[in-house]
C-alpha cells in the first residue's frame, strides 16, 4: 500500500547482544464459556488482494509449501487443494498492529513445519511499537514471538527487497535477519527465540532515498537487505561457512563470509553505484546472480543491472537485458523479481520493477543470462508484441475501471514487481506480486518454445485493503466500502468479488462514505486522487441508486484531499469536510456550497439518524451541534473527549433517535460506542472512556480487534467489520453470522483474540461493545 508522510523519529541504534521478550501467540482465541451465547463464525468480505505483495517465498524442499508477506495486511500460506491463501497472522491485536506489516519471510528447507516473520510496519514514529521475529512450528497456525530492540519497516522503502530473514540450510537452528536503520545483522542459534547482533558484520547500510525528510519516511535506511547462503559450504547438522549478504548501500552492496560468520569482506570486483535488491545463487553452476537498482523501491527507480558473479574465480559479468548505460534510452527502471529454476538453473527471469509505462516488464533466459526473452516488446509503436494472455474473470475489478489508449491495456501485467518466483518443484508455475495482487502461470516453459504464456489472478484468500470507512445502508447492497489505494466497492454479495472499482469519478482513496438514513438510495463519498491529473474533477460524490451509479459534485476552492462527508436523513443536504480547509454544506446534490459558521476547518463531520437539519462534529477534543442543516454550529458542554490521539475517525450516530450522540451525564461514552439509552439533547455532556475489562462483555470466539480506522495508512487483515444493514464501521472487512443464523453485527473489539503469556499479547484491558440491532458504528 502506498505510505503517508507524518512526523519523525530517529533511528535506534543497537549493538551487542540483547535479552528479547517473548510471547506466545495462537491464531485463535481460547474458548470462554461465557461466550456459548453468542458464538460467531466469521469470514472475509471477498475482494481479493488489493494491495502489495512483496515477498513470495517457495519452501525449497517441500512441495507446495509457498508462504506470501504484504507489507501491511499480515502472512498467508497456500493452501494447495483449495486454491487458497491462508491467512496466518489475524490473531494480531490493536496493542501491536505494527506487526502486521511483514518485511521478510523465512520457511525451513530441513524442518518444513518451522517459518519465520519479521513483523514491523513502520521504523519511525509511525508504529509505537518495535519489530518482532515470530515463529513458527506448525506453519503458522501458531506463533511464539521475540520483541526486537528496534523498529522493522514492512511498509518503509526497500521493503521489497530481501529477502532479509534465511534460514541456514545445513544447520536449521541458525536464522539470520538483516536489519534496517543502523542496526546490521543479527543472528539466531536456537531456532529464532533468542537473537544477537553479529558484532562482525562491517557495514549496516548507509542509502536512504532522502536523507532529509523530516516525516522519517523516505530518511529510512533499509540496510542489510538480503541473506543468501552457499549450501555446498557446510554439511547436514554443520554450520554453513559461506553466506553473501546484500546491503543497501551504492558503494558497497554484497558482502561474504567463508568462516560462518565470523568475518566478512566486501566482495571484489563487484559493481558500484547501484544497490542489489536480491541476491539468488545457483548451488549447481556456482554462480551469485543480483538485480540492482539506483532506488530503493518499490516506486522509485530509473536505472539498474544484472550481474553475474561466478564464486570459483571472482569474475563479475553484466548480464542485463537491458544495460544501465543503453544508448539507446531503452532502461528507464531498476531490475528486481530475481528468481532461478531450481530444476533447471541455466533458467532465469527478472523484472524490471520500476517500469511504470506503458507496463512491468518481465524477461527470461534459459542460458544463465546470455540471451533474454521479453514478455512483451514493441513492434510499430503503439503496438506491442504480448506473449502472454491475461485473464482476470476471478477477480475482475483489475481492470481498474479503465480504457486505456496503446500502447497501455487493461488489466495490465502489474507495476511494483519485486517479488517473482519460478516454483523449485514445478518448471511450469511462477507467482509474482504486484501492488495489488499475486499473478502467476502453470504453464511457464512455453515460453521458450515461442508459446504465450497465460497469466491469471493466485490470490484468493489475501485480503489486504486498507478499509477507511464502510457503511451498510438498510437496503440495497448489504456494504459498501471506502478504501485506500483501490478506491472502494459496491458489495452485492459479500461472498464473491466485486467486479468493478468505484468509477465516474474514480478516487484513489476513498475518505468518507454516507448514506440518508431514511432515503439510503442516495449515497455521498469523498475521496482523494492526484489532482494535476485531473484539474477539473471535484473530491465529492453521489449516488442515487445506492452506490450502483456516481455522479460529481462542485467544490470550493483549495481542496485537495476528500476528507469527511454526511448525508442529510432525507437526502436533501450535505455537509462536507475536506481534509485542512473550511466545513461546508450544500443543499442538493453539491451544486453549490456555502462555509458552513462556528466548526473549525477539517472537523470530523456526521449527520443525525433521524433530523434531517441536525449534523454533528468533532474537533480538538470538542464537540459541535447543527440544528440548521449545517449551517452554522454550536460548540456543546460536553467534556471529557480527548484533544488529539486515540480518538476514531468518525463519531457515529445512532439510528433512529434524534439527539445522539447524546447521553446523560452518567453515562459511559465514546464516539463509535454504544451509549446507555439518552434523552435527546444538543450533544453529550459528559464522555468517559469505555470500561477496559476483559470481562465487560463476552467476546465472540473468532474476533479479532475494534473496528476503527488503521492508524495513518496501515489496515488490518481480518478485522471485525458490521455488514448489517444499518451499521457503519472500518477496517478490513470480516463477515459474521451467529449459530448459523442470519448475519448479525459485530461487536466493536479493542485487542487481539490471541492466547499469550506474560507480557500477554492479547491485553487485559480489552474491550468487547455489543451494538444492538440496526445501530450504527
């Protein structure tokens, strides 16, 4: 998913060996018996991907054995009768939600039931918390955890490069992990539970993309990138003794050691100015193969190479398709998605990860890199040769909606394509991953006999959006969605992938939905897009067919991100609050708008369930009432809500009683909770913060955290998400049903289901809200 840039913080550096807490985690909660009342099933909302894969990683001795990362919606495993993706890490809680984010991903080639992840979402101050490596003995049906003593960046720059974590193939009790932001390379000796900093290693890697960016983000150092072992340097139960290590750094980027990492040395000869985002070996010939690039990734890159580097006598070869230095003008991107075929290593592929127009480019030798194969390449410009074909009928909003003009198709083979893998076992199937989903093919080889290889969606059970409000209106589709990156849905039918994206206007995040309450035909969203592309169009849209059709509004003057929106009860106005700049209405469908008086710019705004000319808002910790359509807003009594931080997105109201939110001054309240019955009032007068027991109110068996946003741009895979109609929520989208009855709101959850041991991973102070039927999150 594409990142935010918010405030800084500086790296933490770490040297030496360090005690690391560790915690144990299962994939489902422990059954209470206070919960046999109201048992839950839950499944996802289909969608199908919807954000970046970065890392496929193919167990090398066990068939059928693949594990996916996302940078931040958790780990899957394939399941190969079904077809699917397994999700592995939905046990993880609001309290580390960072550790959704996977930067890298090991699976034991001796012990195939053991896999790692490096868990971490963002490095600076983005994530409170620090990176994780957790483990696995039973392929990620559970999870025993070691805290790092530094943050992990799974959705940072360079997150697809790697992969950082290995596991060393001769003696598998050995792991190590390449760390971001100073801190090196770390080692584990007991399978990952307790780990130290190789005190050797000379070089934790220098390159950031912007040295001086204050958010922290594009200031991040990758560092040591990848770890690649030399199988033949060791023997079963024996240590191995030559390891090469990448890192991010363009002077120095592939290092070795021959003595197990006792010492190191840059390795000779190699080339400059470049950083190697993979490093494959090919055990058989004894050749090292890097792709490099000028940029870290996934977006940027305009120039990189691929070489060759044979480790009996030291030589370097560039091999690249198309050469960094082409006089021609050809390379324009740097090369990643490095993958041999195991069965036959002569065979390699690449890509070139960074060729955002008119589309990636995929290349494939069967002599290690002497001659290439494009999988595309131009004939009379527009035309292209396509020595594929496409189908995305599973998953067919991967059009995007879109027309577009040659030399550019749709769907298009991908873009941010870091990650391609041949499978070792099977000749004929690769997966790769985009920034929106996994391709892959079963019938590889044709490729080299002049064959079109056919490419389809492998992503069936990933989720990973970042859901940033959703609603389900009281008839019409039982949800619809408003999500990050791919826009949002109309959801039909919650078991089957939507077939196209919100288009006419299409955003690329959508910001904030609404419905009228008593008119839910009509339907209000807003949005953010890129606004040079598109000058003219307006953040704000409506519908009056229930989400089926959109059509724009006008905007005032200055707005460049869609903010919050809220849908009059009959439909018949609007009050708007884009992101930084003044609240506004409008009476009609966005004709005109008027400042609204009295609410500060960039309040969050929510209309009343039940009075068409009541809105609410929240700003700074206060809170705002309009009993004039929007109009003009009046600041309440109410007191204790927080001025900043751990405050939800939205408020939301209650349906079908004027006045909430509203309680009496006694009531435990919260913006996005269920309040003790209230008697209508210009707004709540006292709010307290929900009570934080764990046993305030039986948790459903199966739930996993709150619905409420993800924190700046990271969403949680498997998320707790109301699909009833008349219930409003975010987060990623979980379907529940109740002892098999009919679907039934979710309960808003603040923790993780997950069993843990002291320090408990799942918090003693969570909470569990139960809505009542047809209320509203």
């Amino acid at each position: 998913m594409r990142r935010l840039l918010l405030c800084a913080l500086g790296a933490v550096l770490v040297t030496g060996s360090v005690s690391l807490t560790t915690l144990t985690a299962t994939g489902t909660a422990p059954a209470r018996a206070a919960e046999s009342a109201e048992s839950y099933t839950w499944r996802n909302v289909e969608i199908a991907g919807g954000g970046f894969v970065p890392g496929i990683v193919f167990n090398q001795t066990e068939p059928n054995l693949i594990y996916a990362r996302t940078d931040i919606g958790g780990a899957y495993r394939w399941n190969q009768s079904a077809g699917r993706w397994t999700p592995l890490l939905d046990w993880v809680g609001w309290d580390r939600w960072g550790w959704t984010g996977v930067v890298s991903l090991a699976t034991d080639p001796v012990d195939t039931d053991r896999v790692y992840a490096a868990a971490g979402t963002y490095t600076n101050d983005w994530d409170p918390n620090n990176g994780a490596i957790l483990r696995s003995t039973d392929r990620g049906n559970t999870w025993q955890t070691a805290t790092l003593p530094f943050k992990l960046g799974g959705n940072m720059p360079g997150r697809g490069m790697g992969e950082r974590l290995a596991v060393d193939p001769n003696r598998n009790s050995v792991v190590y992990l390449g760390a971001p932001e100073g801190n090196g390379l770390w080692r584990s000796t007991d399978y990952g539970a307790s780990w130290s900093k190789v005190q050797s290693f000379p070089n934790p890697g220098d390159y950031a993309e912007d040295p001086g960016d204050a958010s922290g983000y594009l200031s991040h150092r990758p560092g040591v990138v990848w770890v690649t072992f030399d199988e033949r340097a060791g023997s079963a139960g024996n240590a191995t003794q030559t390891i090469y290590v990448g890192v991010a750094d363009l002077q120095n980027t592939v290092y070795r050691t021959t003595d197990g990492g006792a010492s190191w040395e840059r390795v000779a000869g190699q080339p400059t100015g470049f950083l190697a985002h993979k490093g494959v070996l090919d055990p058989t010939n004894g050749f090292l193969y890097i792709a490099t690039s000028d940029n870290g990734g996934p977006y940027g890159g305009s120039a990189g190479d691929v070489w060759k580097y044979n480790t009996a006598n030291g030589n370097w070869t560039r091999i690249s398709p198309m050469p960094s230095d082409d006089s021609n003008g050809d390379n324009y991107f740097g090369y990643s998605g490095l993958t041999i075929d195991r069965q036959n290593p002569e065979t390699i592929m690449v890509t070139g990860y960074s060729s955002w127009w008119p589309d990636t480019l995929i290349w494939r030798s069967t002599d290690g890199g002497g001659t290439w194969n494009p999988i595309w390449e131009w004939t009379n410009y527009p035309d292209r040769d396509l020595r594929y074909t496409m189908d995305v009928s599973s998953v067919p909003w991967l059009t995007f909606g879109t027309n577009p003009q040659p030399p550019e198709v749709t769907p298009k083979l991908g873009w941010m394509t870091e990650s391609l893998e041949i499978d070792p076992h099977n000749s004929n199937r690769m997966m790769y991953g985009t920034g929106a989903t996994i391709y892959g093919s079963t019938n590889l080889t044709t490729w080299d006999s002049g064959g079109t290889v056919a490419i389809r969606p492998m992503v069936a059970g990933l989720e990973e959006t970042a859901a940033l409000d959703l609603i389900s209106p009281p008839s019409g589709a039982p949800l619809i969605s408003g999500l990050g990156d791919v826009g949002g849905f109309r959801h039909t039918n919650l078991d089957d992938v939507p077939p196209t994206m919100f288009t006419q206007p299409i955003f690329t995040s959508t910001t904030s939905l609404d419905y009228a309450e008593n008119n839910p035909n009509i339907v209000a969203r807003a949005g953010n897009f890129t606004d040079s592309d598109r000058p003219g169009d307006s953040h704000v849209a409506f519908s009056t067919d229930g989400g089926a059709n959109w059509f724009q509004g006008t905007e005032p003057g200055g707005i460049d991100e869609g903010g919050t929106v809220a849908a009059a009860a009959d439909g018949s106005r609007f009050v708007w609050a884009p992101q930084g700049q003044p609240v506004h209405y409008s009476v009609g469908f966005g004709n005109s708008w008027t400042q609204s008086q009295g609410i500060p710019a960039g309040a969050i705004v929510e209309s009343d369930r039940a009075d068409p000319n009541k809105f609410y808002g929240f700003s700074g910790g206060r809170f705002y009432v309009s009993t004039d359509g929007g109009a003009s807003f009046g600041t309440t009594a109410a007191t204790g809500l927080p001025a900043a931080g751990d405050v939800p997105r939205q408020c939301r109201a209650a349906k079908g009683t004027s006045g909430w939110p509203a309680a009496p001054r006694t009531a435990r309240t919260a913006c996005g909770t269920r309040p003790t019955p209230a008697r209508a009032s210009p707004g709540p007068r006292a709010w307290k913060k929900p009570t934080t027991s764990a046993s305030a109110r039986p948790r459903p068996e199966g739930a996993t955290r709150r619905c409420t946003p993800a924190p700046r741009s990271t969403a949680f895979a498997g998320s707790t998400v109301p699909t009833t109609p008349g219930l409003r929520g975010c987060g990623s989208m979980t379907t529940s049903t109740s002892g098999g009855g009919p679907v039934r709101q979710s309960p808003a959850i603040l923790g993780s289901t997950a069993a843990s041991t002291s320090p408990p991973m799942a918090a003693a102070s969570s909470t569990a809200i139960q809505p009542d039927r047809g209320e509203r999150l």
